[in-house]
C-alpha cells in the first residue's frame, strides 16, 4: 500500500514549488543545488509526520484488516531487505532494490506524474545502444510463379547511448526502523518515487544533454549548435496558438498535428491518439475552462479536437506550449535502482543517509518528434484588486 500523501505535504509542495521556479528562471547551480536539499529536508520532515499518523491508525485497524486477510504484505526478499536497513553497520557494496518495489515505484511514478505516463518510460538493463530501423517498399502484384517484383529495405542506424545517472537522497529517521519493515518499505518508497518523479520530469522535458549529465529533454533543439557548457538549446516557437473560438482552434490544432505527421527526413507519420499537449497547470485551466461542455447526460466534459491530451507540469514555462508524439521519444530507465547507505554522515539528526541511483537516457527521434508553440488566451482570473 502506498502513502497517502495528497493534502499532507505542504512545506514540501511549497519547497518544490521555489526549487522549480530556480529551474525555469534559469539560476546558478548552487541556487538550485541548495534549493534541492531544502525540497529533500521538507519531503522527511513532511513524509515522517504522515507515516506516524498512519502508524497510529493503522495499529488501530490492524485486528480488524488481519482477520480479513488484508494488509501491507511484503515479499521474503523485500523483508530481508528492508531488515536489513536497520540492522546492517553499513554497506561496503551498492545493492538493489528487490525488483517488486522497483515495479512498485515506478507504477506508483505514472500513476501520479502524468507526464511520465505519457512517455511511456521503458525500464531494462543497462542500455548501451539502440538500433533503428526504418522501412521503405512496396507490395506490387504479380503472376503466381513470376519474378519476385516487390521487395522490402529496411536501413537500420545504429545510435550510441550515454547515460545519465540519476542519485535520489533518501533519509531515514532511526526511530522509524521501530515500526517494522512493512513501514520502512513505504518510507523508502514514497521518498525514492517522489524525488525521482521530480527529477525524471525535469531531464526529460529540460534536460540539457550529455554535456550536463541529462537526458535531451523534448524541449530541446536537436539541430542547433551545442553550447560546450549549457548543452543543448531551447527550440524556437512554431507559433502561437490562441484557441479562440471553435473553428480557430480546429484550424490551429490541425496545423500542429500536420507539422508533427512528418518526420525530419520527409516521411509521413500516423500520429492520431498520440499527440500529447505539455503546458503549465495555469495555462491548462485557461484551455479547459474553453472547452468544457455541459453533455446531454448533464455531466460536464473537456473535450479538444483530435483526441489531443493536455498534460500539466510545473517544470512547463507559464504562455508556452509543447505538442510531442508520445512514441517519438525514448524514455528509458535502466540498471535497476542501487542503494549505498552512509550510516554516519546524519548520525547527529539521529538519521541515516541513503543514496538511491538510478540511470536514465532520453532523447526524440528527431526535431520533429515535439513542436514548441506561444500561447495567447485570455486568463480566466480577474485582476485582483488591492
């Protein structure tokens, strides 16, 4: 069972919200750097109050949910890891995660970042390449025992990958160990899926390429030069998008749906059911107050031609919008998650220090696999008077 965490995260929302802001408006490392402890410090302090309350009510239902068979049951790996974390002086060696808590993670991870869901992140090994093919032919009718007329090529590329390494702080109050694994599990958990989600978001929207340990974020501009200390460079608007009225938004969206239906190299894409529109939570509030319509069921319902989703993230600069082809951009997590416990460096916060890492690659097929766009529409909100 997963934490429960919407309502109960306040200071840690709040953190997030500055350190997310740092990003956007472009500030230094050590800004950023020093936001993030800040953001992790709020995620323990905020993630231990919540686990204490459910301890409480938990013990309180404990009699009840046994007699019905129910409860956090952990696998025999799982327990024996996540004893362990309480009994071992320290870790001479990375381990792993056991894999069902990494199946966990990364399923509680789409389920709450919708984003993330939408790129279809693949999990597998350590990748090292990836081989791509593209088909060309045709099917040209003949006699039944005639030549051979038609003929299908398939020139393959292959692409080197290098890899992004991703390190998750996970800290773990000592007292905590004395509620057992079950809870240690959900602590670990919660804080590995939280800080990753954050950041896996980030890398794969923003992120500046090889030459800052990132993944090529969708933002990216995958033909420009690259800036041999900031990496690659944001894409240059398409257009602008105002979402008008009915028949100007037809029009508008159909045009961002053309200029994705073509590859880089002139072929044609199907693209319907998978463009995916990437905007900041504000803006998305302006786009569904539009296109909410009371329907004949008396249900209210947002609808937007094409089948197109709007997806909020917080990392989404505030009057832009990104359109991409959810299957034109590689997503890949790999290696499993590797766990390093420093059981001394917080000793005097009576805590114990973790690291949890994880590799990670992301790249578009082309320039043409994501498309950035300005937005002009009216905000819903009225000037607030002083």
């Amino acid at each position: 069972m997963a934490l429960k965490l919407k309502g109960n995260m306040e200071i840690y929302n709040e953190k997030k919200q500055v350190y997310i802001d740092l990003v956007k408006n472009g500030a230094t490392e050590e800004e950023q750097a020093a936001a993030w402890a800040e953001m992790q410090e709020a995620l323990v302090n905020d993630l231990k109050e919540v686990i204490t309350a459910q301890v409480r009510q938990e013990n309180l239902d404990q009699q009840i949910l046994a007699a019905r068979g129910k409860s956090n049951i952990l696998t025999s790996e799982e327990r024996k890891f996540f004893n362990s974390l309480s009994t071992e002086v320290g870790y001479k060696e990375e381990i792993l995660l056991p894999e069902s808590t990494i199946d966990r993670i990364f399923e509680d991870l789409t389920n709450e970042h919708p984003l993330l869901q939408e790129l279809g992140i693949k999990t597998t090994g350590l990748i090292t390449r990836i081989i791509k093919s593209e088909t060309s032919g045709a099917a040209v009718w003949g006699k039944i025992f005639g030549e051979i007329k038609g003929q299908l090529d398939a020139a393959f590329s292959e692409e080197s990958v290098t890899q992004s390494k991703l390190t998750a702080f996970v800290v773990i109050p000592k007292d905590l160990f004395e509620y057992g694994p079950e809870w240690v599990e959900r602590f670990v958990r919660a804080q590995i899926t939280e800080t990753l989600a954050v950041g896996l978001e980030r890398g794969f929207l923003l992120g500046a390429g090889p030459v800052k340990d990132e993944p090529i974020g969708l933002i990216k501009d995958l033909n420009a030069p690259i800036d041999p200390t900031n990496g690659y460079t944001d894409k240059t608007s398409s257009g602008t998008l105002t979402f008008a009225d009915s028949p100007t938004t037809v029009k508008e969206l159909a045009a961002v749906m053309k200029r994705l239906s073509v590859k880089e190299n002139g072929k044609s894409v199907k693209v319907d059911g998978k463009v995916v529109l990437v905007v900041n939570p504000s803006d998305a509030w302006n786009i569904k107050a539009l296109y909410t319509f009371l329907n004949a069921n008396g249900a209210y319902v947002t609808v937007l031609p094409y089948n197109l989703r709007v997806v909020e993230s917080e990392f989404m600069t505030q009057g832009k919008l990104l359109a991409f082809v959810k299957d034109r951009y590689d997503a890949y997590i790999g290696g499993g998650v590797k766990i390093k416990r420093f059981d001394q460096t917080l000793a005097i916060e009576d805590c114990d220090l973790f690291t949890a890492k994880q590799f990670a690659f992301g790249k578009a097929h082309d320039n043409n696999a994501a498309k950035l766009f300005d937005l002009n529409i009216d905000d819903i909100l009225e000037p607030e008077t002083p």
